[in-house]
C-alpha cells in the first residue's frame, strides 16, 4: 500500500537515537520503496514556525548527511529523538 500520495511527504519520528531504530529503518524501508526520497528534516523541522531562532539553529547544525535529524542527551540537553522526511515522487 502506498503510504502517501504522490508529491506527498511521509515523517518518520522517533524518540530514539539508536542506529537500529531509526536510520536502519529509512534505508529498509527506501530500498523497498524506490518511489520515495529523503528530504531535509532538519529544515523541514526549521520551516515548521514550531522552534525558536536558536531550536532553528541547533537542528540545522544537527543535520545529518542524508537529511534526517538526531538530538540526543549530548549534542542537544534533550531526550533522544531521530526524524527523517521522505517524499514520494510522482
């Protein structure tokens, strides 16, 4: 079944930040659905109008190589949270 319409956006959030639980599950879940591709989560997150000029700065210098966003204990004084945004093409 598809997930979200094309064009549409598909949000993965957890409140994580194990490898196995996050990361490992886009890869799975994009090699299975070549019609889906990552987006910038952590800009997405900025855009929102939910964070702070400084929450906006922190995930923005927190994004990851392939887009997706992980704050943990150490690198943002918060519980451990993983999200990446997918966008299904078409």
């Amino acid at each position: 079944a598809n997930q979200a319409k094309p064009g549409g956006r598909l949000v993965y959030v957890t409140c994580s930040f194990l490898k196995e639980e996050n990361e490992d599950q886009v890869a799975s879940f994009l090699a299975d659905r070549r019609d889906y591709e990552t987006e910038d989560a952590a800009e997405a997150a900025a855009r929102s109008g939910q964070l702070t000029d400084a929450g906006a700065r922190l995930v923005r210098r927190l994004r990851r190589g392939d887009g997706s966003l992980r704050l943990t204990p150490l690198t943002a004084g918060c519980d451990g949270f993983f999200m990446a945004v997918m966008r299904r093409r078409g």
